[in-house]
C-alpha cells in the first residue's frame, strides 16, 4: 500500500541500530513507570518522538506533555469520526500543552467512495483501514524515529504480549507502549488524578472508540475492544498487528 523503496546501506544500518536500543530498553524499562518510560523516550528521541492517539482519552499525551510540554500529538482522522471523537481532539488542542497533527488519508470519504464503492469498511474493511488508517499513519511518521501508543495488555488477547518499548518492522520505527502494563483501574485513577480530557463515548457504553460505523457499545463481561469490527473476525485495524 505504502510506496517502498529499497533501504539503502545507511538506512539498513540505522535500522539495526534502532532495533537494537529498542529492544534493549524494552528489556530495561519493562518495571519503569509509564512516566519513566515517557521521559527515557523524550530524552533519547526528542523532537522525532512523538504520541499517537485516537482520542478515546488523553492518558499518554499528558504524560508525554509532563516530559516534554508541547510533544507532538498525532491524530488519524479518517473522515469515520463520532463527532464527540473531534470534539475531543479539538479539547485536547486548545487546553493540553502538546501540539496536535492530524493526519488524513489521501482520499476523502466521498473519493473512496466513488473508487471503491461506498460502505467499504462493510464489505472490506481491511482495504478500508489500510487506506484510511495504515498508510496515513505509516506516511505521517516518517519525520519521527519512535512513536508511542495507549496500548495495554489487558485490553484483548491480541495486545497481551505489548512489550513497552519494542520495534515497529512495518515503519521502522521504535514503537513505545508507557502504559502496556496498566489496567482500566490504573488508567481511570490517572485520569481522575489529573483531570485528564476523555472522550465522553466513554460515558455512553463505548469502552474501546474508533470510527462509527466499526465500533458499537459493549455489554457487561466484554473484554474493552468487543465493540470493534463486531461480528466479524477482525480485531485490529493494521496499525499494530
Ligand atoms: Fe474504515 Fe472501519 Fe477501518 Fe475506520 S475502522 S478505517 S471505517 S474499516
């Protein structure tokens, strides 16, 4: 999907390099603190480290404002957004110390449609995601080495073995997961603590928040992303499996 070139002898080696340090500080920082974690990103990568999100909450933005106040925050506006979802972007850009980017695909829902068909995401939404989600992100990172993601553990099966820094070999990037460790009751004490921005879907029955037409509520006993891609195999959208 994302145009590839072959990597020159420099970029191999850079690669290796990265690898390397990632999987090291993996192995490092697997008992450091989310904050630690964040603060051994910031000081290694600096202004090419940057937190993605999807504005479920604003957890690992703020901490990765503590450590470094204006950190880019990355945003993937994929045209599918529950309007509370923009709302909380927008909240989060006008109140939180960070700098929102927000990424889109090349084409618009209405250009999608008319190449592919309308409703995509219902008849293929692995095409839908990888042109909606994976190649903009992959495009939107290639200014940064490292990135850093709300992913944690106990949210599916699928995220049990996160490690909290580790190498992303579709981007080549180091991929930093700060709160891989935590639990839901981890995640809402931090919130509560801080007065942290959350999307106010979480308040609706949404435990897990991604475009409208893929996400439903979930019922009591699900695991938090149930409501995703319901009915149908999937489970991530590409951008970290
Ligand atoms: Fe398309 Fe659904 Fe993937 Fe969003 S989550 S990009 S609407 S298939």
């Amino acid at each position: 999907m994302t145009d590839l070139h072959p990597l020159t002898a420099a970029e191999t080696e850079r690669d290796t390099e990265l690898r390397a340090l990632a999987e090291q500080a993996g192995r490092d920082l697997e008992d450091a603190s989310a904050l630690e974690i964040v603060q051994w990103a910031v000081d290694t990568f600096g202004a090419r480290f940057c937190v993605t999100s999807s504005m479920e909450d604003a957890v690992v933005a703020h901490l990765a404002s503590r450590a470094r106040p204006g950190v880019d925050v990355v945003f993937l506006d994929t045209g599918y957004h529950f309007p509370e979802t923009i709302g909380t972007r927008d909240a989060v850009a006008a109140v939180m110390d960070v700098n929102v980017v927000t990424l889109t695909p090349r084409q618009s829902v209405a250009e999608q449609d008319a190449a592919y068909g309308p409703r995509l995401h219902d008849r293929n939404p692995d095409l839908c995601c990888a042109l909606r989600k994976v190649r903009p992100l992959t495009e939107g990172l290639a200014g940064y080495d490292a990135w850093a993601t709300g992913l944690r553990r106990d949210e599916s099966p699928t995220r049990a073995g996160t490690p909290v820094v580790g190498w992303d070999e579709k981007r080549r990037k180091v991929k930093i997961a700060p709160i891989a460790r935590w639990t839901q009751d981890d995640v809402d004490a931090y919130v509560a603590g801080h007065g942290v921005l959350t999307n106010p879907l979480l308040m609706d029955g949404y435990a897990s928040v991604g475009c409208a037409p893929c996400t439903r509520r979930v019922a009591a006993g699900e695991d938090a992303r149930a409501g995703r891609w319901a009915g149908l195999a999937k489970t991530e959208c590409g951008l970290h499996a």
